[in-house]
C-alpha cells in the first residue's frame, strides 16, 4: 500500500515494455504509489539460460539499500534469485506465484522443475493469485495464501451500452487463451500476435464493446475479465481456473461449462453497467497491496519472535 513503510526489494524478470506493454502489469500494478520499494528486474535476455540466470543473480544481489524483506514475482527463475539475496541480507522471502510459473512445471524440463519445487519448499512464504494457483502449489509440495491480484479501478468506469451487439477478445493469439475459439465469434480481436492494446487504451475498448470475450483454456487469475467488468461489461467466460473466482455466473457474466460459446453470447441479458462493475470493486490495487502488506507483517513479526 501506498503508505507502509516496508522496505522491500522486488525482484521480477516480467515488467512492462514499449513492445509488450502488457507483460507483466501485475507485478507494475503491486509496485504503482509505493515509495519504499527498489525494483531489480532481468535486463538482459541471453541464448544461454544458465548465464542470464547467473547475470540476474549478480545484477539483483548488487543493489544497494537495507531491506525489510525479499518479494518476488514468479516462482522462477525470480524467486531463486530472491532467495539467495535474501539470505545473503539475512532478510525473509516471499514468492508470489502467478501461475504459468506452477503450471508449467511440469512440462519443462528436470532442472526447471527440480529448483521450482526447491523455492516453493524453501521460501518464507508463498502467495497465489487464486485458488486454482494454489492447487498446483500443492501439488509441487508447498502450500500459499492467496491474495488476488488487483487493478488500478479509477481508470474504469461503467459507461452506457453501445447501440449494437459488439464482442471484443483480448487474448491475442495464444491458444491457451481460446484464440481459434475467438476467431468466429468476436467483433475484436487484439493482443499480443494480433495487436498490442497499452494498458490505457484498454478502459477505451471495453466501453466501445458490449460484451468481453474470456475463452481461455487455463487461466490462472483472469487480468481481462476484471477490466471487463470493472467497465460495466458483461463477461462469457470458459468455466476454468481463476475464472471462477472473479465471473459470477448469471450475475456479472456467464461461466460457459459445455464448450458453446456462441449460444452463451446469444443469451446475454439487457444488464445494467453500474450493477456489473460493483461486483469487482474488491479487485483493487489498494486492497492488493493492503493484503500483501498485512502477510509482510505477520511474516516479519514471526520473525522477530524466532529472534
């Protein structure tokens, strides 16, 4: 939160680019109005995985500055460079997990999941964007809190309906985000692949659209479905993961369990914005950050009593 007093060091190797404006705004969104916060992030991307991490390493361990505590964004290889200069420091870490990271273990190879399971099991404390996150958290052996990601809510607003019936998909074309699904049925589509949408124009596109279109086959958290209805827009959304937790079926959007997503956009009802964008106003970064705060603390005064 904007006001605390914690002196964290976060460490990530996702953040926002001129190319990729998108990439990693959650980690953006955690940091956005915190003052006693310094950022160490990957900077250079290597052919050799072993040297990048290596370069991270010794880039994040350099930084200058007393700390409270380690923060960092995704399991790996972020939290492995976060727990070695958190224990140089003699500081605790928290790894947040986004998903992809715990997902995808298992898919990847030996030593990627040998030191993703190593930093769930040797962290100070895990924490999840979801309960579908923490799922696989557990099943690499660990176990986290969750605290949902959120958005900065003044720069969406629920607006009037457009006159016509109009779809938008922001998924891009990643398959996993239900692309060939989004093909024959959205009025829009953008995203990385397709176009890239900044972050501020996001707010612009949701109200000039009736409906958001959220076909992902896996979703962690669910960025898109928070704006969505954050800017008063109905939400048909694949009954998966994060999903769940933020599209109120019947209410806010429409959980589609049987794969027909056109006849769930079909079925849309006259809704009204300013109802909708209510049912997500607890996704905002100050409750994010007042959440995160409160785990530092309580990690931080079991520290203080171990001595």
């Amino acid at each position: 939160m904007a006001g605390s007093d914690l002196r964290l060091l976060i460490v990530t190797r996702i953040w926002p680019t001129p190319d990729a404006p998108s990439s990693g705004i959650f980690v953006a969104n955690r940091c956005r109005g915190m003052r006693n916060i310094t950022i160490a992030r990957a900077m250079h991307q290597h052919r050799h995985w072993t040297l990048a991490l290596l370069k991270f390493a010794w880039d994040t361990v350099r930084v200058r500055g007393q700390f409270d505590g380690v923060e960092a964004h995704v399991v790996y290889p972020a939290g492995l460079v976060g727990w070695i200069t958190a224990r140089l420091r003699r500081v605790p870490i928290l790894v947040y997990a986004h998903g992809t990271d715990v997902r995808e273990a298992a898919n990847r190879g030996r030593g990627y999941r040998m030191l993703t399971r190593w930093v769930i099991r040797h962290a100070d404390a895990i924490v999840t964007n979801s309960g579908d996150t923490r799922t696989h958290v557990r099943r690499l052996g660990g176990d986290a809190l969750i605290a949902p990601p959120g958005i900065p809510l003044d720069r969406y607003r629920p607006t009037p309906r457009p006159t016509d019936r109009r779809v938008v998909y922001l998924g891009g074309r990643n398959p996993r985000k239900g692309h060939e699904v989004a093909v024959g049925l959205a009025d829009t589509m953008v995203g990385p692949g397709i176009r890239e949408v900044p972050p501020a124009e996001i707010p612009e596109l949701m109200a000039a659209h009736d409906v958001v279109l959220v076909p992902s086959t896996a979703e962690p958290f669910g960025l898109v479905a928070v704006e969505g209805i954050a800017s008063g827009r109905w939400v048909v959304a694949n009954d998966v993961g994060g999903l769940r937790d933020i599209v109120i079926d019947g209410v806010n959007g429409t959980l589609v369990a049987d794969g027909d997503f056109a006849g769930a956009l079909a079925r849309v009802p006259d809704y009204d914005p300013d109802e909708i964008a209510q049912t997500v106003q607890r996704f905002s970064i100050e409750r994010w950050q007042a959440d995160l705060d409160s785990i530092w603390r309580g990690l931080l005064a079991k520290r203080h009593r171990r001595g």
